[in-house]
C-alpha cells in the first residue's frame, strides 16, 4: 500500500497559521491565568480538596508550558518560525500594509523572538525532559536540570503577552484589525471559590 507523501508546510497559508497561533495564544493565556488565580487562592478554600486543587494547578501549568512550547517548535508545521516564512512567501498579498512593511515587521518578530530564547529554552528543557517525554537527565543530573529550566512566572507570563503583540501586529498588516487574545471566561474559578468560601461560613453557623 503507498503511503501518503508528508505535507508540504509551503502549502499552510499565513491566515491559516496566524489564526491557529491566536487560538494557541488564547488558551495558553487561560491557562496561565488559572494557575495564577489558584495560586493566590486561600488555603481554607484549596484545603476543602487540596490533592484537587494541587493535580489541577499542576495540569493547567504542564497545558500551559505545553502550548507555549508549540508556539515556538522550530521543527513543527504551525509555530511562530513557520508564520515568519509564510509571512515572507505572500508578503505582497497582505491586503493593509506593503512588503516592505511586512518585511520590516518580520525583522521585529526575529528580535523578539531572540530576546526570548532564554525562557524559550527552559520551557524546551521541560518539555524535552519531563512534560512530552521522559529524559534522563532529571534523573541523572537533577541540578542541572532545575538549572536548565529555570524561569519566573512572570517571565513565563509575559512570554504569551510578547507572542499576542506580534500576532496582532502581523493581524493589522493581514487583517487591519487587532483581536483581542484573551479568553473572557477564564476566571470563572472565581465563582467556585465563591461558592466554597459560602459553603465553608454556612457550615460554622451550624450548630
């Protein structure tokens, strides 16, 4: 039986891959925000189920690391390298700005991008290690893995922030709109723990 011959990722057009980057952006966004929110939760509220709340906190960060690890795969089809080359290929057919332009805002893309190698690679040192495989050198040299994937919060936060402004800025050039990358329900956690913390007074009332 012949097998199918791999795509070609000349054939992804920019619109295509520019708006799966902005979902990718959303999402991680969401994520982020969950494991910040529940980070700042008070502990009566995570002590009603603490190994919940610990697995839970723990699966948005991995999603969250995940997607941006995604964003900026050098060797996958639809990343922030791939949205560069095919900004490159149809520069001339942007509809609201020149190729120059496009051109232009490409060289932006790279600085950005080289500003944030370093929580780039501790984001790749966790996924090549512990999040999509298992490697060996959490095992073998644990220091140098906590060295390697070291990276703040905030750094880490602002990584997704850096990523929406270029999406928006290639959007204006493609689109002459800018989108807002956020999703709106992502803290409707706050009305759980709301409903915790009302559960929790009630049951001191009772007798």
């Amino acid at each position: 039986m012949k097998k199918n011959p791999p795509p070609n990722k000349s054939e992804l057009k920019f619109q295509k891959i520019l708006a799966w980057l902005m979902t990718e952006v959303v999402y991680g966004r969401a994520h982020v925000t969950i494991v910040q929110g529940m980070r700042h939760a008070g502990r009566h509220v995570l002590g009603v189920a603490p190994m919940f709340f610990e697995m839970t906190l723990g699966a948005h960060a991995d999603a969250a690391q995940m997607t941006a690890a995604r964003i900026f795969d050098s060797d996958g089809d639809i990343s922030i390298h791939t949205l560069i080359s095919s900004a490159l290929r149809e520069a001339g057919s942007f509809k609201h700005g020149s190729a120059a332009q496009v051109r232009k805002l490409v060289d932006e893309t790279r600085a950005t991008i080289a500003a944030l190698r370093p929580v780039v690679a501790a984001v790749q040192t966790r996924r090549h290690q512990t999040l999509a495989h298992a490697g060996s050198i959490p095992l073998i040299d644990p220091e140098r893995y906590v060295s390697e994937g070291r990276m703040t919060f905030t750094e880490f936060s602002c990584l997704f922030d850096e990523v929406a402004t270029v999406l928006n800025n290639f959007s204006l050039l493609c689109r002459g709109t800018r989108i807002d990358l956020h999703m709106a329900a992502a803290q409707d956690y706050e009305r759980m723990f709301q409903v915790i913390e009302g559960a929790l007074r009630d049951a001191k009332k009772c007798p």
